[in-house]
C-alpha cells in the first residue's frame, strides 16, 4: 500500500469512528452562520472519549492563521486530542475576524455579537458528533482570543475544565465566575499591543478597543487565585521568564510572564508579517498541553 493510499485509509477510519469529518463546518445560530475548523487526533481506541482543545484566533485573524500561529493540530494528532478552531465574526467572512468581549474588539464588540453563545451551542455540537469527554474541555486563545477565553471559563465556568490565554488580559469588571476552573496565562514583557502593565492598548488594534484601560497581566492571576479560592502563591524568576504558580485544591493557577516575548505566541509562527517575532524562550503550546492535560472537571 502507497503512503497516500494509508493516508487516506486512515483519514476513512477515522471519519467512520468519529461519526463525523474533520475540516470546516457552520453552525447555524439565530439569524447568522458561524464557522469552525475540526482537526482529529492520528489515532482512537474505539468507544474512547478524548479531550477537546478550543484555539481562538487573535483579532483580526482566522481559523487558518491560528492553526499555523500555534501548531497545536500536530500537538493535537500526536497527543491524542481533537483540536476545533471556532471563527470569530466580522463585515467579512473569512477573515478579519474578532471576539465579543465587551470593552474589545472591533465588529464583534461594535455589534454585541453573542460569542460565548457561539462557543456555548458549539459545545453541545461537538459533544454530539465526536467522542469528546465532557470533563475534559478546554479554550486558549491569542490577544482577543485570549481576553475571550477568560470570558468564556468566565461565564461558561461549569463547561471548561482549564483555560490558557497568551497575551491577553482581563479589565477589572468581570464578575466572579461560577465555578472554579483551572487557568494558565502567559504575557510577554516586551508586549506593546497589549502592555503588560496595563492601561492602555498599543500597536495596530488600539483603535478596535472601547477605551476601557486593562488591567495588569498580574491581575489575571489574581482574578483566578480569587475565584478559586486558592493558596498563597510561589514566584520563580530565571532569565527566561518569571513564573507565579498557586494550588487550589484539586485546581490551579500559573502565570508565566516571558521576558523577551512581545505580541505573539512563544514558540510559534508570528501573527502576520508585521506581527512581532516569537520568543523561543518556551513553546506555548506544549506548555499548555501539558497544563490542560493535568485537570479534568
């Protein structure tokens, strides 16, 4: 048998265990029609549930530019998960896209597009069509990605098992979330887009916010450490990176501010061509995995 021809054998197999195929599918909510990419692990034993990684894009960007900033598909085959790449909205389709998430960012935030009812309906969708186990779901995001994915272990608490945003933020009005949820931030120090410091925004997307200043990247954790209740925290400062980790009983919270990352993914492809370079300090991506893959609801 060729190598194409096991490929493709393989891609069968697995469309026939899952009952569904990878690749881009819609979702019909309301009066609009949202957009997600599903990519499926290389391997499944059968009548296994696996985990669920949602990847938000940052504003402006797509399924696609997610996929290629953060390489969590290979990670994802390779581990044994399925990854599902939910698209934002905007004027138009396919591209330019952004989150709801009330003080940023741009179409989404102008016209109050219902994200987390997205993200919500999304859930039962997947659950539905793939052996996803429900206790172990969960959202990272990028920038407005990221500030999206706190509001959804925010307002979606009972759903996700841990959240990872990466250069993102949280602006001090969000109410307490209902449920505790294990979360993992990681900043860069030389970010200008979203400034580490807080208040505020920077860069290209400044103008894409409502004017509201952010809070300090800091103060992610301690929204998290609050809501879960949990114990006093240990700081660890080494030349790559500064590292804040609590427990909460069976949860916990970490926060890793990366010295010479700016805007971008560590570890990973730049946003765009104008975007910032990576810090190659750490790889994101297999730093969350190995997060997500130490809690479960």
């Amino acid at each position: 048998m060729t190598r194409i021809a096991a490929l493709l054998l393989s891609l069968l197999t697995l469309s026939s265990a899952f009952g569904a195929e990878a690749g881009r599918h819609t979702l019909a909510l309301g009066d609009s029609t949202r957009s997600y990419v599903v990519r499926l692990p290389d391997h499944l034993k059968p009548g296994a549930r696996v985990p669920l990684v949602l990847v938000l894009h940052g504003g402006g960007g797509n399924a696609a530019n997610a996929e290629q900033m953060t390489g969590f598909t290979a990670k994802g085959r390779k581990e044994g998960f399925i990854v599902v790449y939910p698209e934002g909205s905007g004027r138009l389709r396919d591209k330019l896209l952004t989150w709801n998430v009330r003080h940023c960012c741009g179409y989404a935030m102008k016209n109050d597009v219902d994200d987390v009812g997205f993200i919500d309906a999304l859930l039962d969708e997947l659950i539905a069509r793939y052996p996803v186990d429900p206790s172990r779901v969960y959202a990272t995001g990028m920038s407005n990605g990221g500030m999206m994915t706190h509001r959804l272990g925010i307002e979606l608490s009972q759903r996700f098992a841990a959240i990872a945003p990466v250069v993102g933020t949280i602006f001090g009005d969000e109410r307490p979330a209902s449920a505790p949820v294990s979360a993992l931030m990681i900043n860069g120090a030389l970010d200008e887009n979203v400034p580490p410091a807080g208040g505020a925004p920077g860069g290209r997307g400044q103008h894409a916010w409502d004017g509201t200043p952010a809070k300090s990247a800091l103060a992610q954790f301690d929204y998290w450490s609050d809501v879960n209740r949990c114990g006093r925290a240990d700081r660890n400062d080494n030349r790559k990176w500064t590292h804040w980790r609590t427990a909460c009983g069976k949860d916990a919270v970490e926060f890793y501010l990366v010295k010479d990352n700016g805007h971008a993914w560590p570890g990973g492809e730049p946003g765009s061509k104008r975007g910032d370079e990576p810090s190659d300090a750490m790889n994101a991506t297999d730093v969350i995995w190995k997060f997500f893959a130490a809690h479960s609801k």
